[in-house]
C-alpha cells in the first residue's frame, strides 16, 4: 500500500511532547518484545498484565474452549476401562520345619525392600509370565495387530498391504519380529499395570486395568499367583544349585581326604612311626626297656647284696650254715636232718660204747661225712650267688645297650614325627572341610520341596462393578485447568510473537530512541472520517487529530537540544507506513499556524505527493536541480493551508545520483533561507539507497513507525544503515494508531487516557 492509498491508516497519537530524561536507562535494541513480557522481565505491572490479558480475551477464550471441548470429547469417547486390584504382604514371620539355614535367606523387615519388591512386580519377567499363562498375546486388547485397524492406522495398515503383497507369510513372521510383537505385548500389560505400597506397610497392592472387569480381576490374581510363585522358584532353584554344588564339592574332598590320609599312612610306615594305644612301638619299646632295666638293676643289686652278705658271714668265721640262701636249701636241710640222727646215735652210743668203739667211729665219721657234704653244699651256694651276680650284671648291661639302640631310633623317629604332624594336621583339614561340607549337603537336601514364600497374599481381586476410567468430573475438572493454562499461554505467546511497537515506552526500550508521538487512525478519533487525513486537518483544525501533528511538530523541534531544527526529513523502514500523508498532514497543520512551510517529494519512484493532492506538474524537484526550472517556477502553493509543496514531475525516474552532488546541498541551503520548516517525504530506508543520502543532509530524521505492524528488527535495521552515514536521528512517530485500542495497550501511555479528555477536542 503507498503512503497516499491508505489516507486512513495514520497510527498513533503521541498527544503530549514526551522527551525522554537524560538518565533514563535503555534495554538494548534486542530486548524482548510485548508488555507482557516486558513484565515477566522486569517491573511487574499488574494493570499491564491486565492489559495484555483484556486485548488477548478472544484468542485466550478460543483457546480455553478448543482445549476443554476436546477434553471433554475424548474423556465421552474413551472406552470405558476397569480396575481391580489384588494385595500381598510380605512376610516378616516365616515358618521353621527344620532347624537347618536356608540357602536362601527370607526378605528382612526392611522399607528398601518393599520398595525393591515393588518393582520387581513391575518386572519384564513377570510380565512375560502373565501373557504367557493367560495367553494374552492372543487378546486383542494387548496384541495391536488383531485389532481391527481403523482411521490412520488402516491407511498406513493398506499401504503395508500394498507392499507386503507377494510376500511370503513366512518372510514376515521372522523370529525379530515375532520377538518385537510379545515385546509391545508385554509393554501393553506393563502400562496396565499398577504397583504401589500401602504406606508404611508390608502390604503391596497390584491394581490391574483392563477394558473387561473380570480379565481385570483375572490378571491381578494371576500376577499375585505367579510374583509368590516366583519367589518360591527362586528358592527351589537357588536349593537345587547349591546341592548340585555341594555333591560336586564333596567329591573333591572326599578323594582329597583319602589322598591325605594314604599319605600320613605311607608316612608312618615308611619311618617306622607305627603307634599302638596311642604311642609308637618305639616309645612302647623303650619304656619297655626302662621297666626290665630297673628290675634287671634291682636284681643285681639283690643278688650282689646276698653275696656280699655271705661272704661277710663266712670272712667272720660262719660255717656258712647261717647263710641265707644255705638256710632255705633242702639239700642242707636234708644233710641237717641226717646229722641230727647221727648226732642223736652219736650222743646215744657214746653212753653205751667208748669213744673207740667201732660203731661210734663209724657213726662219727658218718657225721663227719654228713658235715663235709653241708660244706660242700655251701660252697656251691656261694659259687651259685656269684653265677647270678654276673648273669644278672650281664643282663644289666644287655638290656642298658638295648634301651640306647632304642633311644636313638626314637630320636630318628620324633625328627620324622614333624612332617608327620604337617602330615596329620593337612588330613586333619581336609576331614573337618570334608564333614563341614557333607552336613551342609545333608541339611541343603532336607529343604528341596519344603521352600517358602517372602510373601502371602492377603486379599484376591474382585470383579470390579464400576469402570475406573474415565473419569469424567476429574477430566473435565482438568480440561478447564488445560483450557485456562492453553488461554494463558495463548496470550503469552501472541504477546511474545507480536514485534510491532505500541507504545512510548516500547519505543524507548526497545529501540533505545525518542519517542516522538502517535498519530492516530482517522477513523478511531472522528465521528466522521469520510475526509482524507489531509482534508480532515484543514476542516478540523481543532481536533485530535489535527492536535497529534502539531504535537508531533514541537517534538521534532525539541529533537535536537540547543541546535535549531529546521530540515527534517521523514522516513521508514518499509513502505505504506504512511509517509507522505504524515508529512502533508503535517505541512498543513504547521502552515496553519504561521509557520512557512515547505515539502519536498523526495520518493523518486512513487511521487506519492501528485497522487495525493490530484496534481500533475510539469516542473518540479529534479528540474529545479538540473535547472531548467527556478525554485519558483516548481513550487506549487497549497491555497487552503498556505503550505508551498514541490513535488516531482512525471519523468521523475532517474538513474542518477540525485541527492549526492552539490546541488542538492546548495537547494537545502536556499530552504533553510526561505522557510521555517522543510519536510522531506523520503522513500522508505531498508528498499531504497537514496534516503541515506538524503537523511544525511538534513538536521533531523523523523522515523515512522506503524503501530503493531513495522517489525522491530526492520526499524533495528533501518537504524543501523542510518548511523553508518551519520544520520541524527530525531526520534520515532508512531503512525495509524487506532486509539480505541490503544486503551488496551497504552497503559501509562497518553493515548491510553483518550477517552478521558477526547471531549477537549472539536472532532
């Protein structure tokens, strides 16, 4: 749209001059976009957010109610589902049959495992096992693919058909995605699936939810049945290893026990160590040795006595009768018992016959006879007690040197007693590992078929009578909570999507310049907007609109402090951003004040100005520059304002450097002579190179803006190409603002109080 086609769409009425203080503080031109999230940023302004939510009440409504209605469509459509639910206990009190500990151990008392129970019941295997017992993967409910496909799902069905066509059942049913199938079956029954504990306690319940009440209640019960089953398994299984462990073992030992004590067997005979009653032979033979020694001592000691003793008695003078051994004779007693006779018929005849008679030498000599045989016997019993003195040394001495020979192979015998006790001790081991492994055997064999459970179940699910989703009041209740969280956002989002300016302050925050004023939308401020803007100022002098140029006047002459504003060229970043009718407007205003004003058509390829005002010159700017024509020859004066007006000539379409030479300079010059007030009506920044040039000449840049619609990053852009020339830019006017609007935007912006003083004014 060109700056002349759209005479309504003037934005924004900055009613008052605003100069910004010389310590106001600027957000960089990157800053973010919308009062809404310059609140979030920084000053929460609630009136603001109240804004902001007041402007967006449509879309935030739209919004809300797409998202309820949905919920609310969904939550009637949703297939009814049931929920029933199974609890088990773990049990701390286990039953005792047997003495005998367990392989393994029962579950501790302990809230780290119940919750570590809990999610073994989550468990892939136990899942596994659940479709497996109840054939799940046949159910339709868990099995998507005996699902009659409907909607998308039967298109993309179709078009597999179509591709799959010629191809082998076999060749699709491989073991990978058969293996894939039980797979999303048994993710099916998992997101079904519900395990939680009953607060601090030992009670676990297992809530299952199913589109049937009674496969609900089933597959609970089941999944109870098999979590207790597997536990008992486990058991049995831990059992059965460690006794298939232990016989394995107990054969190592067992051949290991017998090797060892071969070995101390072989050892002990090898080094003569061969013990009875708990000694060796040796030991037995020495003390043996000791017990004859000490007899065989004692013996010739005894007969040495008797000897010696004899010998004392017969160096005294004894016959030898009194000698021991003599006195216990019975050959000397017998002699004694004869000499008695004969002594008695001694004693007899010696009364009857002389001393010579011969029968009393004979019976003397008989006892002579009988005397010699008693001292011969004698001798020989003193002979006798030497013989058994020296047998009995002899035996000492034997039996001495048999105990020496005796010791010294019970020396040899206790050097080789030590390995034999290494010997012992290893057999010793192996026997204790041996019969430690054998009664752990035994008790481990006792425990097959008489394991336990860690759990019990306390209650069977039930049929469930009522469906458990969906529940409407709940999603309802949640749907209006999306709904009203989705108009929030809604309004957060367009507010942060929305790049255009609105107000002064977004002016100065975001763009880091001055805030010039707001031009309004014709059509917002008057009752009767059937005039053109440029009309409407010379019929309403005294209006709103009329006020917003001559507002707009002083805030350009106030653009540059201490320095005279004189030239002011009037630009934008895009086109139809309502140039031309801005600078006429704005010429007008001014020439109805006094002011000698002039505009200049500088938009080479639009001459916006002719189609403006209805006009086509013969003459105009590039002629007089190219003089052909005199300044008041090109100048066309506007008879109801008195503004002059030099606009451009039909062949105002030029391949030259037009503002670039010197011409251009000394024409300004010439207008800063003649008039008061110049304006220039410049093509727009970011389509046309000539601006800058221009820009550049004059004292201050007027820079347009469209209310909500100019993009920040196009006047972001603008700028920058202005500041490498050295263009002074005065500040920024917002243009076509529609003021009843603007009450929803403009907090604490002039424009934002319109209604209150709107009244002032003779629209």
């Amino acid at each position: 749209m060109s700056d002349c086609d759209a005479p309504e769409q003037i934005n924004r009425n900055a009613m008052n001059v605003h100069t910004p203080s010389p310590d106001r503080t600027s957000p960089s031109p990157g800053s973010s976009t919308g009062a809404w999230t310059n609140a979030l940023l920084g000053e929460l302004d609630l009136r603001r957010l109240y804004m902001a939510f007041r402007r967006r009440l449509r879309l935030a409504a739209a919004s809300a109610l797409a998202v309820f209605v949905a919920v609310a469509v969904i939550s009637m459509q949703a297939t009814p589902k049931y929920t029933a639910t199974a609890n088990v206990m773990l049990d701390v009190r286990q039953e005792r049959v047997t003495n005998a500990q367990e392989v393994l151990s029962g579950l501790p008392a302990d809230s780290s495992v119940v919750d570590t129970e809990v999610e073994i019941l989550r468990s892939r295997q136990l899942a596994q096992r659940v479709v497996e017992a109840l054939n799940l993967d046949r159910d339709p409910e868990f099995n998507p693919r005996l699902r009659k496909p409907t909607g998308l799902a039967a298109v993309k069905g179709a078009i597999r058909g179509v591709f799959e066509r010629g191809v082998p059942a076999d060749a699709r049913e491989t073991p990978v995605e058969l293996q894939k199938q039980r797979d999303r079956v048994v993710d099916a029954v998992l997101s079904r699936l519900s395990t939680s504990r009953v607060g601090l306690t030992y009670v676990i319940n297992i809530g299952f939810e199913s589109e049937t009440p009674a496969k609900a209640a089933q597959i609970a019960n089941k999944y109870a049945e098999l979590y207790l089953l597997e536990q008992m398994e486990a058991k049995f299984e831990a059992t059965q290893q460690a006794s298939r462990w232990l016989n394995e073992r107990l054969e190592k030992l067992r051949a290991q026990v017998i090797a060892d004590e071969a070995a101390v067997q072989q050892y002990r005979i090898a080094n003569n160590l061969l013990s009875a009653s708990g000694a060796t032979l040796t030991e037995q033979e020495i003390s043996n040795y000791n017990q004859t020694l000490a007899q065989a001592r004692a013996q010739v000691a005894e007969d040495e006595a008797r000897l010696a003793t004899a010998r004392r008695q017969l160096a005294a003078g004894s016959t030898g009768e009194d000698v021991g051994e003599a006195l216990t004779s019975p050959v000397i007693q017998g002699l004694r018992a004869q000499r008695v006779q004969v002594s008695g018929r001694v004693a007899e005849m010696s009364g009857r016959y002389g001393e010579r008679h011969p029968e009393m030498l004979k019976a003397r000599r008989e006892l002579q006879d009988i005397d010699a045989q008693i001292q011969q016997e004698i001798g020989r019993i003193i002979s006798n007690l030497e013989a058994k003195v020296q047998v009995s040394r002899q035996r000492l001495a034997a039996i001495a040197g048999s105990l020496g020979s005796a010791r010294g192979a019970l020396a040899a015998n206790n050097r080789a007693t030590v390995r034999l006790n290494e010997l012992e001790r290893t057999a010793e081991a192996s026997r204790t590992l041996y019969e430690s492994y054998l009664n752990r055997y035994k008790e481990t064999s006792t425990q097959e078929g008489i394991e336990q459970s860690d759990a019990r179940i306390v209650s069977r699910a039930k049929i469930p009578t009522r469906p458990s989703s969906p529940k409407i009041g709940l999603n309802l209740a949640i749907g209006l909570l999306l709904g009203l969280g989705s108009g929030l956002g809604a309004i957060v989002l367009a507010e942060m999507l929305d790049a255009g300016l609105t107000t002064a302050k977004d002016v100065e925050r975001r763009l880091d310049a001055n805030y010039l004023g707001s031009i309004p939308l014709l059509s917002s401020v008057a009752e009767d907007s059937r005039l053109p803007p440029v009309e409407y100022v010379l019929a309403k002098p005294l209006s709103s609109f009329s006020e917003a140029f001559r507002n707009l006047k002083t805030s350009i002459q106030y653009s540059r402090l201490g320095e005279p504003v004189r030239i002011v060229a009037i630009t934008s970043a895009l086109p139809g951003e309502g140039k031309t009718t801005t600078a006429m407007c704005l010429a007008r205003a001014s020439a109805l004040q006094g002011v000698r004003v002039l505009v200049v058509d500088c938009d080479l390829h639009r001459r916006s100005m002719n189609r403006l005002m209805r006009t086509e010159p013969t003459r105009g700017l590039l002629e007089v520059l190219s003089g052909a024509a005199t300044l008041e020859q090109a100048v066309v004066v506007d008879e109801q304002s008195g503004a002059h007006l030099l606009p451009l000539a039909p062949s105002a379409l030029t391949p030259r450097d037009v503002f670039g030479p010197p011409a251009m300079d000394r024409l300004l010059t010439e207008f800063a002579v003649r008039y008061d007030f110049v304006v220039l009506d410049c093509a727009p920044v970011l389509p046309v190179a000539d601006v800058r040039v221009l820009a550049s000449k004059a004292d201050a840049v007027v820079f347009l803006a469209k209310w909500r619609k100019t993009p920040q990053h196009a006047i972001e852009a603008a700028f920058r190409l202005l500041a490498k020339i050295g263009a002074h830019i005065g500040g920024v006017a917002l243009t076509q603002v529609d003021m009843k609007a603007q009450t929803r935007y403009g907090y604490g912006d002039p424009g934002y109080y319109y209604a209150e003083y709107r009244k002032y004014y003779a629209d």
